[in-house]
C-alpha cells in the first residue's frame, strides 16, 4: 500500500515538471527530489505545491521538490521508474502550460511564493560566484554521506543508553563497532565523493584517501613527525582526494593513450598518496585539531554571546549559499568529539522560523491562502525543514524573516549560556533539525540536561519568533494590503485583527 502512494505521488509529479523529456537528471538528498532540467518554463509550480505530499519546491542549481525525510527516498526511485518506462514506450506529447493564475484581490499565498520564486532566482544569481559554487560541490561531497551519519549517530547513543544503564552488555560491544565502523573509514567515503564530484576517478580518491585511516602510517616517520592512523580526518580525505583528481587530470593529458590503463593509475596513487603522507596528512590534522580547539573555546568563553549570533545570523548565512562551508566543519568535530556543538545552536534558526510563522497565521486571519500554507509548512517546519516556511511566507513579506531570526538568536543564545555555564552538548550526525534532532543529542551531563537545555532553546526560539514577528514584524500598511483576501479561511472568517465586530458575509 505504501508502495502505491509514492509511486502515486511520483506520478503526480511527473508531468508537473515537464514530463520525462524534460529531465536530465534524477537525485535526492535527506528531504528533497533534485531535478536537472532542460526547459524551466514547463513547470508548473503553483500545481506542485498544491499536491499534499509536496512541502514546498526551492530554485538553485537543480529544481528541487521538498517532501521531506523518509517520503523522498521511497518517492525517488518510483519517480526514476515512471522516467525510465515513459522513455522506453513512445514519445508523448509535452504537457500543456499551466494555466495562468488568476487574480484573486488582495495579496495570497500564491503571490507570496512568487515573490519568494523571484529573491531565490536573485539570490542564486548573486550566489553563482566561483567560491560560492566551490562551496556548493563541497556540500555535494558530503550529503550522500548524512544517512549513514544519522543512522550511525542513532545506535551509538542508543548503545551509550544501554551501557550507562548496564543492560544487555552482551549487545553493547556490537552496537559499538556497528556505530563506529563508518566513522572509522569516513575519510574513504569522502575520497571518493570528492574525485567524483570534481571529475576524476571515484575509486582512485577513495585509494587514496584509505592511505589516511590505515595502520600502517603509524611506522612512518615524516621528517620527524610521528603520523596517526587517521590524522588529518575528512579534511586531509578531501585534500588528497582533490590533489589526486589534478595528478589524474595532468596523467590523461600526457601519457600516451596505449599507456594510460597502468600508467594513470599508478602516478595518481603514487604521487597523491606520497604527498599526503609527508604534507597533507600533518597540515590538515592541524587544522582539524583548530576548528575542535576553537569551536569549544567560542562556546566555553563566550556562549551566550555566540550562540546569540549563530543562531541570529543561520538563516542569511543558507540566503548567501555561505551555509555550506560549516558541512565539513560538523563532520570534522563528529570525527573528533563524537558530536558537533555547532548544530543543535543553528537549529534555532528553524524555531525562530516557526514561531514567526505562527504569528504570521494570527496576524492575518482574514487571508485565508497564506494561513493554509502556513497549515501546511508548519508540521514541517516543527521537523526542521524550512524551506516552505521561508520562501513561502517570511522571506517574501520581508519584515517576518528578520524577526524569525531574532527568534533564533534567542534560542541559541540559550543554548550558548549552558554552554558556558559547562553544559557541553552536540548532534551526533547533521541533516536533521527541530524535533528531529532530539534521538541524535550527546554529552557530558545526562540525557535528561541535554534534552532539557535543547527543548528550551526550541520553546526560547518558538516564543520570541512569535513575539517579535507579532509586535514588530508588520507595519500598518502591511496588514492593511495582506489582512483581506476573497479566498477566505472559514474557520476564521468572522475574525479581524482590530477585534472590531465581524463583517456580515455575502451568500454566493
């Protein structure tokens, strides 16, 4: 039966965006479908966001549909299947256009998503620098690698439950090497990530990247320099990976083409793997020693403070692409620590977001099409997916976006002041947020303080979105243009924001 919904809701899809001829590639990461496609203008946003197994679509380098953890990947291989099949039978006719939406007075949720459409559309422009687009493969590197992060994460605080409750200690030895034997060989994976994502041979950065994680260097002596098995982590992984891309680029070029089988190969290898052992692996172990040094020193010495500007300053930083420099940083302090204190202080971002949301929806109780997709982003939103709320709602009426992340310096200032007061706490994996991050929290001080302190800064982050957004986040002209709307919610109808006595309603 469940196979049934999503292939149903993969065949809804389908000619939504295009029909199969129109797709160039297929790909998903944790909450959404990623589609490369050959003409924009075939799709039909507004008939996509109005499917209910559809939480919002969001422009960038691919169309990218939000149905969010779980859904999308028992959605995608059905999509892949219906894409498959309807190019081996005959050509079909293209979709027709989507109708244009017709004007409705006053301002709807429809309009909002155009404006949101229209700042991502300004913003991916802005963001299609050389650094910014560097940034985004880095991401690439790294997102195929969040479900075995979470899944990972997950058993090893379950196997920290059971040896601190004493139970099953026949099971704990297990649950332990089936947590960390990813970890333990995460710089392999993220090897072969790299050479694939910059162009080279995937097995060929993943050879050398093992050089990293395997005992043996401990015999090595690197001009003095004592080398550990796994110095250097997943930076020194990304580094030598990406080095042997160039040496592999470099071979191709030169050697002869009768040679290229053993020649290529083995320079790659050797020349890569070379200079990792006597460079890179030192060089990146130092700088991955100083983001763990600086990362815990920032929230000790100054927690509140920190947390106030890193929860505040999340949600511009994903405006900017900027977002996907901390990806790599995670990963190296979950390498480190077993956990990354940076996630659970960003993911206040997402309930100063909701609580903005939420007084967005009372604001305005006589536009009955923003409140419904506020209804519908909301149990999302509470989840840790963003994305509809933010480009749906807060950041096209501008004022709200800002309060939502008043609201999330607030709840990771919270955060931030436990930290300082010696209440050290992280996620074990990244991707989740919200409510989702709850299974994955570690720490020093219990599972009852960790969870305590992060449902606090979310209900910190919830309040003062909310209170922000409702006192400031609308000037009077604001809700005099938004608060009237035709397409009215019934349950509110006789509500106004002034508190004056309801207007008598006109039968159809």
């Amino acid at each position: 039966m469940s196979t049934d919904k999503n292939r149903a809701t993969a065949a809804a899809i389908l000619p939504l965006v295009g029909g199969p001829d129109n797709i160039t590639s297929i790909a998903h990461c944790m909450t959404r479908l990623r589609l490369s496609l050959r003409d924009r203008s075939l799709v039909q946003d507004e008939a996509l966001r109005a499917l209910p197994a559809v939480l919002g679509v969001v422009e960038d380098d691919t169309y990218q549909i939000v149905l969010g953890p779980g859904a999308v990947a028992r959605v995608t291989p059905e999509f892949e299947a219906l894409v498959e099949e309807a190019r081996s039978a005959a050509p079909a006719a293209a979709p027709p256009a989507a109708p244009a939406a017709q004007p409705s007075g006053g301002i709807t949720a429809d309009g909002l998503a155009a404006q949101g459409a229209a700042l991502k559309e300004a913003q991916k422009a802005r963001n299609a620098t050389p650094f910014k687009l560097f940034l985004r493969r880095i991401a690439n590197i790294f997102i195929p690698l969040i479900p075995a992060l979470i899944g990972c994460g997950i058993i090893a605080g379950l196997n920290g439950l059971l040896t601190n409750l004493g139970w099953v200690p026949a099971v704990v030895p297990a649950l332990a090497a089936i947590a960390s034997g990813f970890m333990s060989l995460i710089a392999v994976f993220v090897g072969y990530n790299t050479a694939k994502e910059f162009g080279g041979t995937p097995i060929l950065g993943g050879a050398v990247a093992a050089i990293i994680v395997f005992p043996g260097v401990a015999k090595i002596d690197a001009f003095g320099l004592e080398l550990k098995p796994g110095q250097g982590g997943v930076l020194g992984a990304l580094a030598a990976a990406l080095l042997a891309v160039y040496v592999e680029k470099w071979c191709r070029r030169w050697v002869p083409e009768a040679l290229d089988v053993l020649v290529t190969p083995t320079l790659t290898v050797l020349i890569s793997g070379l200079v990792t052992l006597f460079g890179l692996m030192y060089l990146a172990g130092e700088a991955s020693a100083a983001i763990g040094t600086f990362a815990n020193w920032l929230l000790a010495s100054g927690g509140a403070f920190a947390g106030l500007v890193l929860g505040g300053l999340f949600l511009p930083l994903v405006m900017l692409g900027l977002h996907q420099a901390l990806i790599p940083i995670h990963t190296t302090l979950i390498e480190q620590d077993g956990y990354t204190v940076l996630l659970p202080i960003l993911a206040m971002a997402g309930a100063g977001q909701v609580g903005a949301a939420i007084a967005v929806y009372y604001r305005l109780p006589r536009n009955g099409s923003i409140r419904a997709t506020i209804r519908s982003a909301l149990p999302a939103g509470f989840l840790g997916i963003g994305e509809p709320l933010i480009y749906g709602v807060s950041l096209p009426l501008g004022r709200p976006f800002v309060t939502a992340c008043i609201g999330g310096a607030a709840g990771g200032a919270f955060v931030g002041l436990f930290h300082q007061l010696g209440v050290a706490f992280g996620s074990t994996a990244i991707g989740p947020s919200g409510w989702a991050l709850f299974p994955l929290l570690d720490g020093k001080s219990g599972a009852g303080i960790t969870l305590a302190i992060y449902a606090g800064g979310l209900l910190t982050g919830y309040l003062v979105g909310f209170a922000a957004t409702y006192f400031f986040g609308f000037t009077r002209q604001m809700l005099t243009d938004l608060d009237t709307n035709p397409d009215q919610d019934p349950d509110t109808a006789t509500a106004t924001t002034t508190g004056t006595p309801p207007k008598e309603r006109v039968p159809a």
